[in-house]
C-alpha cells in the first residue's frame, strides 16, 4: 500500500486549526493532512525579515519532520494561511486615539493607541509576504500562500475583532457546520462574494491594492484548484 504524503498546513493558531482541521483532512483524504500552529503572526514576529522569512518557515518544517522522522520526499506541499490585518492600507486610514487600549479594525480604518507602532508593523508584515507570495518551493516542497481578509474570523464568520472566546465558539461551529459537507464549504470558500476569483498571482496583486487588506476577501478557493492532486 502507498504510503500517504504529508500536506503541511501552517495556521496562526488552534481556533484556525479547528475551524479546518477537519474539513482539510476529508477534502485531502488521500493525503495525511498535518495542522501545524505557529502561535502567533510569523510575518510580524520579532527578528522575522524578508531576507531570513523563508528560513523560519522552512526550520518549522524540518523541524516537524526531524522529531517524526521524515524526509522531504514525504512531504506533498505546503499551505500556508495567514491573516491580511490591513497590512496594506495607506497610513492615513491608520488613526490614533490615545484613549483606547488595544486595536480595533474596521472595512475602512484601523484604530489604534499607537500609529507608529501599526505603521512599523504593517512595513514589516508587507515586505515579508511580498517574498513569500511569489515563492513557489520551501525545502523543496510546493509551497503557497492563502490570506484570509482582514482575518479569518472576519472570513469565516463575518466577525472581524472578535474575542478569543469568540474565535473558540466559532471554530468549533463552523467545524460542526461543515464537517460532513465538504463541497459545501469547497462552495462557501470559493463561490462566495467574498472570493477572490483570479488566478494566484492576480488575487495577490488585488489584496495588495486600496483598502483590500481591510476588506472581507480571500484566496483560499485557489488551494483547491491548484494545490490538490
């Protein structure tokens, strides 16, 4: 009997492995479907760059393949979803009130107790998707790169701030909702108004434009026309 290959799915975090976990694994059933989480924004965190991004990323995977002793032929690809967070809004549409703690996303603004700090943040989080969207390999497996617009709450579920209990109550929802029906979801993911139907290259070019960022928009329809076998 063939030996299943690993599709290696990389999430910000478990309310995101949740939410997919299951409906990946019977979209790619003949394939073994690894959920890996990453705990936190990879484009953003501290000493992450666009000159070491693509190291960090391929380190969690040698990583995961080292304690479970695989090779990279055993790997089929990578899919990589992250979060938009208005990365690519203009700095105007960033405003500061010093009174509130937190931030908050709206479709047009980002409202925050630190511009200077969005600001930072959304230069680093830009020039490292802008490498890893227009790369194709990662320890030379396939590799690509899904956003969910502004988040993927905001996908998902149409909330865009939601709490971490929210996201908990949410993901398992959404989990339960589509679980036994995967074409359903293939529909709601890809047929959406909030689809973005182009192809992988233009629907990078289109989130990177105006507002997009902010907006409700996703890629991942791409996943399942050009990533599965």
């Amino acid at each position: 009997m063939t030996r299943k290959k690993i599709i290696f799915v990389i999430v910000e975090g478990p309310s995101d492995e949740t939410a997919l976990g299951v409906i990946l694994n019977k979209i790619y059933d003949s394939n073994s479907v690894y959920i890996h989480i990453i705990h936190g924004d990879i484009t953003t965190k501290n000493g992450v760059s666009s000159d070491n991004i693509l190291s960090k990323i391929r380190a969690e995977i040698t990583g995961y393949a080292k304690s479970n002793h695989y090779n990279k032929s055993d790997f089929k690809g990578i899919i990589h979803i992250i979060d938009m967070d208005g990365a690519y809004i203009p700095d105007a549409n960033i405003i500061e009130n010093t009174s509130m703690t937190g931030t908050v996303y709206s479709l047009t603004s980002i409202i925050t107790s630190n511009k200077s700090n969005i600001i930072k943040r959304n230069r680093q989080k830009t020039a490292n998707i802008n490498k890893i969207c227009t790369s194709s390999t990662v320890w030379d497996i396939p590799y690509k790169v899904f956003y969910m617009s502004c988040n993927l709450d905001h996908v998902l579920y149409d909330k865009i701030n939601s709490t971490d209990a929210e996201k908990k109550l949410d993901s398992r929802k959404f989990a339960k909702q589509y679980k036994e029906n995967v074409q359903e979801f293939l529909s709601f993911i890809s047929e959406s108004d909030f689809s973005v139907k182009m192809s992988y290259k233009e629907s990078w070019d289109f989130i990177k434009k105006d507002l997009h960022s902010l907006e409700r928009h996703t890629n991942f329809g791409n996943c399942f026309s050009e990533t599965k076998r």
